[in-house]
C-alpha cells in the first residue's frame, strides 16, 4: 500500500517537472521569437531613415539648384514629385514631393518682438486680424486666435477676453500648462480647449509652424492664404475663387507676384501692410517621403531650411506625422 503510494506521488512530480520544463521552454521561445521580430523592425526602420536621408540629399540638390533663381515658383524643377523608384538592389522604393512652407500662414506671425525696457514678444494685432480672417472664412471660431496668441506670447497674462494663460488650462482634464513660446509643429493648435480633428483638418492646409520672421510666398500661396494675407475688405475673395494652377499657368509668378496681389489694394497703409508680409523667394520646404520596404510602409516628412548660400540642411523630422 506504502510502495503504490510513493509512486503516485513520483508520477505527479514528474508530471509538474513536465509542465513547468513546458512553461519555460515556451516563454524563451516566445521572448525569442518577439526579439527577433524587435530587431527586424528596428532594423527596417533605420532602412527607411536611411532611404528618406537619401530622398533629402535629392531635395537638396533640387533646392540649391533652384536657389540660384531670383523668385521661388512652382514651374521649376524641385516643384516636380520624384518616382517611385526603387533604391537599385535594395527592393526599397521611395516616392517624394517638395512643398512650399513659405505657401502657408505662418502660426508664430501672430506674435513680434517689443524691445526693451520689456524684451518679450507680444500680440501682432495685424496678423491676428489675419489669422481670424482665415478661420472665419473656413468656419472655424475666431476666438482660437486670440487663445493661439496667449499659447505662444511670452507673458502668463490673458491678452484679450477670449484667450487664456494657466488658469483655463489648468482647469482641463488632465491639467496642464501653455508653454509661452513658439510652436514647433502646427498640431500644437489641438491643445487649445475643444478646437479638435475636425477644426484642424480644414486648417492644416494653410498653417504651418516656422520662425517668426518667415514670410508668405505669393508665388506658391493658395488663393484664400493670398486673399486673408492681402487683409483687404475690398478684396476678400479675389484670389481664393480661381484656379491658381490656371492663373499660374502662363505667366509663372508673373501673375501672383507681391507687387501685382497689393496692386488691387486701394488703401495705402493696408497695402503697405500685405507687402511686409511677402516674399517670392522661399527659405523653408517640407519633402515627404513615401517609403516601401517588402510589405512594410513608411512616411517621412523632413522640414528642409535653404541657406543665404543657398545650402539646404534638414532641421525636422518625423515618421507618420505632418
């Protein structure tokens, strides 16, 4: 009875032994299998940085060859989308398009310097004027610019009746605060109180996020950025209701250069105004980059800065995000 005992227990011992051997045997090869998997993806993923590098030395031959025409214009070279085409023995391919930044309204406009005794950059009342002008006429509420200027100006104090510092954005959930400096990325402006994916989809066209004294390109510019840049009530869709490809076509920046959009401004201080606001030749360009490497797919968007001496350098970039 004793003897048939024993071996009960050593049979249910070598059955635990079995399924723990079981257990351990499968985790390693799990943790295996999941390594191996980490490093191909880690290992695609520098391919795709590497094939968009590539893409960028493309771009920044294109732009510094273009850098030696007076005017930036979407008749040249660099303007052209390129592939797809595939990195010869790679099976990596790549397609990219350069976009004109200088094309859009410039977010960190709406604030300027006030020198001393203050040192602080304060509310551009003009570019405001500006920037409400672009949401009212794609529907958005106007107050998000007076909110905009509180998010980027220098002082934690509300600049007008709608905008607001700490106390408003503390009080969401979860809390946090306005940085009080520039935007890097147009997306900032989802942070403002319920604006939301809707508000930025229509928006994102015409917005982008550069250093305060970039200007517009009315070379390059869509007819609305054109129209609520002019700032002009007397011309509020003079531009936005033609086909710029069309007006373009012929003549090049001829028939959208700074001197011929402010010619149709009858108030001189006004014209004075839009004409600070341009120049026709850019600095600032993003390539986006699509790149397949076997199944998998990548997007790289590179924000490229073309120097004074017309060498161009990369000084953002992301995967999957605009």
């Amino acid at each position: 009875m004793t003897h048939e005992r024993q071996r009960g227990v050593a049979l249910l011992v070598a059955i635990v032994m079995f399924a723990i051997s079981t257990t351990v045997a499968a985790a390693i090869t799990y943790n295996k299998a999941m390594a191996a998997r980490r490093a191909a993806a880690t290992f695609t993923l520098e391919q795709a940085l590497q094939a968009g590098m590539a893409a960028e030395a493309l771009a920044s031959i294109a732009l510094e060859d273009d850098g030696k025409n007076p005017k930036t214009t979407l008749d040249n070279p660099w303007a052209e989308p390129f592939g797809p085409v595939e990195i010869e023995g790679t099976d990596i391919w790549i397609q990219a398009q350069i976009e004109d930044l200088s094309s859009r309204f410039n977010l960190n406009t709406l604030v300027k310097w006030q020198g001393p005794p203050d040192n602080l950059f304060v509310r551009d009342n003009e570019q405001v004027q500006v920037f409400r002008k672009l949401l009212e006429t794609l529907k958005i509420d106007q107050g998000y610019a007076d909110l905009l200027v509180d998010w980027i100006d220098t002082d934690i104090a509300p600049q007008a009746t709608q905008g607001g510092e700490d106390t408003l954005y503390l009080s969401q959930a979860p809390p946090y605060r306005p940085p009080n400096t520039f935007i890097m990325h147009p997306s900032e402006i989802l942070a403002l109180p319920s604006f939301g994916a809707a508000n930025y989809s229509l928006l994102a066209p015409f917005i982008t996020a550069l250093p305060v004294d970039a200007k517009v390109n009315p070379c390059t510019a869509s007819g609305l950025v054109l129209d609520v840049t002019m700032n002009d009530p007397q011309n509020e869709q003079e531009f936005q209701l033609q086909d710029m490809k069309v007006v373009r076509k012929n003549g090049g920046c001829a028939n959208t250069t700074a001197a011929v959009v402010t010619s149709r401004i009858g108030d001189a201080n006004l014209k004075t105004l839009a004409l600070a606001r341009y120049d026709e030749k850019s600095k600032w360009f993003r390539l986006r980059t699509n790149i397949r490497i076997g199944t998998a797919e990548f997007v790289l968007y590179s924000v490229l800065f073309r120097q004074p001496n017309n060498r161009v350098r990369t000084v953002q970039r992301s995967f999957g995000s605009e």
